[in-house]
C-alpha cells in the first residue's frame, strides 16, 4: 500500500517537472524572440548587439533543456516550430548587425 501511495506521488512529481520544465523552455524561447525583435528595431549599435547576446543567451538555455527532454510528438513538434523561427530571426539579427556595422564604418548615423 505505502508503495503505490509512493509511486503515485513520483509520478505526479515527474508530471510536474515535466511541465515546468516545458514552461522553462516555452519562455526562454519566447524571451529570445523578443530579445531579436528589439535588436531589430533598434538603430543602436550597442543596444542591438546587447539584446543579440541576451537572446542568443535565452536560445541557448532553451535547447540545452530541450536536448533531454521526453515530450510528446505534438509537444515536440511545438519547441521545434518555436526554434526554427527564433533561427530565421537570429540569422535576420546578424545581417541587422553587419548593416549597422556597416554604417557606422561609413560614418552614417
């Protein structure tokens, strides 16, 4: 009886790490997206390439977790829909930050 009391109980805990876990990497991804959505919108050397490295921070806490993770297919298929987009943005980050550079070497504003 004290068994199964005991293995109801982890099971409900591995139910609740799991989703956390899947909370965790939802708002590190999310966070990335927004980072590179204002790294995007700013004319700011500085201030993109600051939000550049904090999203690039996020993404790589998000796929660490997502590595090991056991979810299901649909769940899966969610984080990776989530991380190819955060790419794309992260690759649209990077050509942002070569024209700012660019400007700048020019002496543009």
């Amino acid at each position: 009886m004290r068994t199964r009391l005991l293995q109801k109980e982890h099971e409900k805990l591995a139910c609740n790490h799991q989703e956390a876990k899947y909370r965790f990497i939802l708002t590190e991804l999310d966070l990335a997206i927004t980072f590179c959505d204002v790294a995007l919108s700013s004319d700011d050397r500085v201030r993109s390439t600051r939000n550049t490295e904090n999203a690039r921070q996020a993404y790589k806490s998000a796929t660490h977790f997502l590595e090991d993770a056991n979810f299901s297919d649909k769940v899966q298929a969610h984080l990776h829909e989530k991380v190819s987009r955060l790419r794309s943005l992260l690759r649209r980050v990077d050509r942002h930050s070569h024209s700012l550079a660019a400007r700048k070497a020019l002496g543009a504003p």
